[in-house]
C-alpha cells in the first residue's frame, strides 16, 4: 500500500517546454512550490465550487483521497495530542485570565504585594485555590502535550514535505511555550521565583555580544527588581498571548489545508 500520488504531474518539465519569461518562470516555479504545500489551486477550486453549492466540504484526507484501507491510524490516540495541546491551552487562558482579577504586579514591600496577592488568591479568594491549581496543571499538560506532539511528528515523519512550514511553526510554538513558563513562573514572586530570575538573568549575560542589552531589554538590567516583574507580567499578560494564539492559529490552519499526515 502506497502513499504516493498516482497522478503526480511533472511541474519541471512543463515549464521547461514552455517558452516563458523570467518573471512568468519564477511565478510560475512559486506557484508550484507553494501549491504543493498549501494546495492552492485545489482551495481556489473548493472556493468556485461553493459558489454553486450550498455545503462546502472539508478537504480530504490521505486516507480518504487515496482509498487507503488501512485506517487505524486515523484514531491513533497519539494523533490527538495537538488537540489536547490547544484544549488545555485554553484552559490555561481562561483560568489565568481570571487569576489576574486578584493578581498585583508590584514587588514593593516584604513580603511583596505581588506574592501577597497571590498569597490572598489562595487563602481568601472563593476557589481562588482550585483556580490556580487548574491553571498551573492545565500549563503544565499543555508542556508535555506539546513535548509528546512534537515526538509523535517527528518519529512518523510528519515533519515532510509538504508539511515544512507547520513544522518550523511547531518549533516555534514549543519554543515561546517555555518562555510562557518561565515568565509564568516568575509572577509570584517568591523565593523560587527569585532565583528563576537570576538564572535567566546570568544566561542572559553569558550570551555573546547581544548579553547585556538581552538582560536589560528583558529583565530590566543586571539585577531583579520592579522592573524585571513589569516585563515578566506584560509578555505573560499582554505579548505572548496574542502571538502564541494567533500562531496557534496558523498552525491549525495549515493542518485544515494540508490534512493530517499518516505515519511516513
């Protein structure tokens, strides 16, 4: 049982019999390449299509479009951890949107208000305690869901072409959600926190060239303090949020052009 296309047209050997110009040539040779990968001309066909008809149908499957029989894989658990990424994703958005109700992003005082106000969150805010577990669990599952997704992609060979492109998304997207970890983690504010922060601030100086404008621009300079814990609340809050959803949004979409890929 083959995966291959029966049909595969010779793109290359059409545009060389062709007698085009420069310009039509690597049009033309753009148009293939990102027609491979993100199936133009099949959508700009379902699009003329849906002109006509009233239901506009999801793109096939390999399985579906090849008339494989084999379609165990399909419903493979382990082709379910992207979904299980976005859902605790969400659950994560959620719950820390309603954590920074009652969340004070000030490292004044001793205690700080920042670590007394979560603090407060646990011990007088109704459920505040179950809120931030849900929150802290739900990040931490979408960490390993997003570990094990990666794994899954990479020993099935999903990362092939046509699939690149999502792929180097994937990495990004694991990538932004450490840091969304790590800046989560210094929110509190405590002693744990603390050292976190002055970890990141060392390796920070440690890189070359670019260390002590990276420690300033991210940590507020070479020391932790009301500054570092404004940049780590407005990357958690306000940055990292709309750049991973929107990512996340891509990513997805590009599954929903592409179809999901069986194991290579």
């Amino acid at each position: 049982m083959s995966l291959e296309k029966q049909d595969d047209f010779d793109h290359g050997a059409w545009l060389k019999r062709k007698d085009l110009t420069p310009i039509e040539t690597v049009f033309l040779t753009a148009l293939v390449y990102l027609d491979k990968r993100l199936r133009i001309v099949d959508y700009l066909e379902l699009l003329e299509d849906a002109y006509y008809k009233v239901n506009l149908q999801m793109p096939k499957s390999h399985t579906e479009q090849y008339d494989l029989d084999n379609k165990f894989w399909y419903w493979y658990p382990l082709y379910s951890l992207g979904f299980f990424s976005v859902l605790a994703y969400i659950v994560a958005a959620v719950s820390g949107a309603l954590l920074g109700f009652y969340y004070s992003p000030s490292a004044a005082g001793d205690p700080t208000v920042a670590y007394q106000s979560v603090k407060m969150i646990m011990q007088d805010v109704q459920f505040g305690y179950a809120l931030r577990s849900i929150h802290r669990w739900s990040a931490q599952i979408m960490m390993a869901a997003v570990f094990l997704h990666m794994l899954r992609v990479y020993f099935t060979g999903s990362y092939k072409e046509p699939r690149e492109l999502n792929w180097l998304l994937g990495i990004i997207l694991i990538s932004l959600s450490m840091v969304f970890g790590y800046t989560g983690y210094l929110l509190p504010w405590n002693q744990l926190a603390f050292w976190a922060g002055q970890i990141g601030v060392e390796m920070a100086l440690a890189t070359p060239i670019v260390g002590e404008w990276g420690a300033q621009l991210l940590f507020g300079g070479f020391t932790l303090g009301q500054a570092t814990l404004v940049r780590m609340y407005i990357l958690h809050v306000f940055i990292l949020p709309f750049v991973v959803t929107a990512l996340i949004a891509l990513h997805v979409g590009i599954v929903w052009v592409q179809g999901i890929a069986e194991p290579h």
